[in-house]
C-alpha cells in the first residue's frame, strides 16, 4: 500500500513537471520570438491599415531589451505614426518624447504631429493652431521643405494671425506650384489687412483655378458687400448656390443684397430658401422681419421677428426691431419694453440705450429719456443723435 502511494506521488510529480516544462517552453518560445519577425508583423499590419493591431504589437515590442538601436528607432517611429492614424494625440506626443530621449530627431513626425492639432480631417471638436505651430516649427527647423508641409505651415501663421509670415510663404508656394486653396488663403490675409480690392483679385483667381468651393462664393461674396458692390455680390452669391444649392449662408447674403437694391421681392425668395434649408436660421428670419416691415405688414414683421427670438433669445438686433416697430405704432410702452430688453441683453450697445431714450422721450418721459441719451454717449462719444435729444431735453426741462 505504501508502495503504491510513492508510485502514485511520483506519477502526479512527473505530470506536474512536465506540463509546467511545456508551459515554460511555450513562454519561451513567445520571448525567444525575434524581435525582427514581430517588428514586421507590426509593420504589416501599419500597411494594412490594421492600426490596433500594429499598436499592440509595437508596443510589446518596446517593452524587450533586446533591441538594437535600428530596431528601437522603427518600433518608435511607427508607434508615432500608428497613435497619429488613430487620432491619439497625446500617445503620438508620448511616443516622440520617447523617440527624442533614445537620442533620434525626425521632421516628418513632428509635422504629423502638427497636422493632428490643424485638425484638417474634423475628427476633433476644434483645432489647435497654438499647439500645431510649436511642432510644425520644429519640422521646419529640422530641414522639412515638402509643398505640402509649407502649406500647413502658412495656414498655421495664418490661424495664428501671424499674416506677414504667412503670406510670405504662401507667396513662395506660388511661386513654385499654386492651387486654389493657396489663392484662397491669400485672400483671406488681404481681407484682414483690409486690401479688400487685392483680396478680390485672389477670391478670383482661386475661382478660375478651382470653382467647386462654396466657401469661395461665399467669402467673395461678403468681399463685395463690403466694397458696396452688391450687383457683383448677387451674382457671386448666385453661382456658388449652383455649386451648393443647399448652402443657407449664400441665400442670407443674397437676400442682404437684394435689400440693399430694394429689390424686397428678391430678398424674400432668398431668405425663405435660407430658413427652408436651415429653420433655426434667427438673422434669417430677422431679415425676413426687416422686409414684411419695409412692406409695410407689421403683423407679418413681428411674426418673424418673434421666430427670430425663438431661435436665439439673445439676439439684441431683433428686440431693436420689434422696439422701432412699436415706436412706429406709438405704442410707446411696448416700446419702452422691448428696449429695456435689448440693454439687458447688452448694456454695452450704445444703440439700444439710445432707442430707450427715444421711447422714454416719446412717453413724456424726460428725466428718464436724459439717463439714457447720457449712457448713450458715455458708450459712444460719437453718437450726434443722442448729444442733439439730449441738449433738446436739457433745454424743455430748464424751461420749466
């Protein structure tokens, strides 16, 4: 009997001893894996677009301590690249701190790098031109001269407000290859330079180049409000609505221009296409507003102006109108009311302290009129109308 427990004990031993050898050498088979074979299963995987997986295996990889310093530089420099194409900005970050302390430098990643903050494929909420230009810089001092990197560069200095040093490259990429976003964004500088006629001149030449962006139609078409040109803006306007006929922007600004040739009739199409394609459009219907009141149809005018507020409840302008409507109607309390809401909105917006006194005046208000015509000023030194009613009441009042 106790022969057979021994026999028992040391058959359990040898079992125990050989899965445990088949264990250990199944782990060291994993371990003994060379580390070239997982670096271009990884890599295969980065060609494939399979980014998770090449991110596991780098990762693994930079975990060994048997890398050469050829193979430490690649498992580095994809894992950058494989955390930059699954938008991980801070991991992509990471791996080039590591990748810069292991003694290397590489222009192209801190580009990456920089596009990643750009946010030029809208995976991010908003970009971070700040942060894109410290590694965009970094690029360009490390020697990177690519067209395409200059072109991130310029936008970058341009985001930043950096004009000088933006257009003096993208001059230089014109120079060797332009296209129309080039153009575009020349434009774009001149308008803030306010060289509204040069901006011209570039919206255009980006047009020729490339007349499939909205966004062209639209800024030139702003361009020529500017400049008072509206006939030239109706017509821009009308053109992009051929390349995007659902884009609300280039109906409010045909509908803008329509008002200023007075030609209402026009306007309202426009502007009823606008809050057709976007309901929530308040300067839409605020407009709409503005012409049902030139028409003379106040009931219709305060409908609109009422969706107006629905839309944005914040929106001073409209309360202005409804205000102006009731003072038309000499409806001074509605009036009075309206204006009041407006200053609350805004304080700061001389006009609706103004507007106020006028009501208050026209309500045999005076001393209240005063208070406000006073604010007027005391917000805009330059508001003769309010100094004229001020100076008017100052004298009925002294008179008395």
């Amino acid at each position: 009997m106790f022969i057979k427990k021994i026999i028992a004990f040391l058959l359990v031993s040898l079992l125990i001893i050989s899965t445990s050898s088949f264990i250990l050498a199944q782990s060291t088979d994993e371990i003994l894996e060379p580390a070239e074979d997982v670096f271009s299963s990884a890599l295969e995987d980065y060609n494939q677009k399979n980014y998770n997986q090449a991110a596991e295996k780098l990762n693994n990889l930079l975990k060994r301590n048997d890398l050469t310093e050829e193979l430490e530089f690649s498992a580095l420099y994809y894992s950058t690249l494989t955390a930059v194409k699954r938008y991980q900005t801070n991991q992509a970050i990471k791996h080039l701190e590591a990748f810069n302390q292991a003694g290397f430098q590489d222009a192209e990643l801190n580009w990456k790098i920089g596009e990643l903050f750009l946010n030029k494929d809208g995976q991010f909420d908003s970009a971070n031109f700040e942060k894109a230009l410290v590694y965009l810089n970094k690029a360009e001092e490390l020697g990177l001269d690519k067209l395409s990197f200059k072109r991130d560069l310029a936008y970058a200095y341009l985001e930043n407000q950096d004009l000088k040093r933006s257009e003096n490259i993208y001059n230089e990429i014109v120079k060797e290859n332009a296209i129309s976003s080039d153009y575009f964004n020349l434009a774009r500088i001149k308008e803030k330079q306010e060289q509204l006629n040069q901006a011209v001149e570039y919206y255009e030449t980006a047009r020729d180049m490339d007349g499939q962006q909205s966004a062209l139609y639209l800024n030139l078409g702003n361009l020529y409000q500017k400049l008072e040109n509206y006939d030239s803006a109706v017509n821009v306007y009308k053109e992009g609505t051929d390349i995007r006929s659902e884009f609300a922007a280039l109906y409010i600004g045909l509908g803008e221009s329509y008002i200023r040739l007075e030609n209402y009739s026009e306007a309202k199409k426009s502007l009823e296409k606008a809050v057709e394609i976007n309901e929530n459009s308040y300067y839409g219907y605020h407009l709409l507003g503005d012409i049902e009141k030139e028409n003379g149809n106040h009931n219709q005018a305060f409908n609109y102006y009422d969706q107006s507020l629905k839309n944005n409840p914040d929106y001073v302008k409209t309360y202005l109108a409804q205000g102006q409507l009731h003072l038309e109607r000499e409806e001074y309390q509605n009036a009075i009311a309206k204006f009041s809401t407006a200053v609350e909105k805004n304080p700061d917006y001389a006009e609706s302290h103004y507007y106020l006194g006028r009501a208050y005046y026209k309500a045999d208000m005076l001393e209240a009129a005063a208070a406000e015509f006073r604010k007027t000023v005391h917000i805009n030194d330059r508001f003769p109308e309010a100094e004229e009613m001020l100076k008017k009441i100052e004298n009925e009042l002294n008179s008395n």
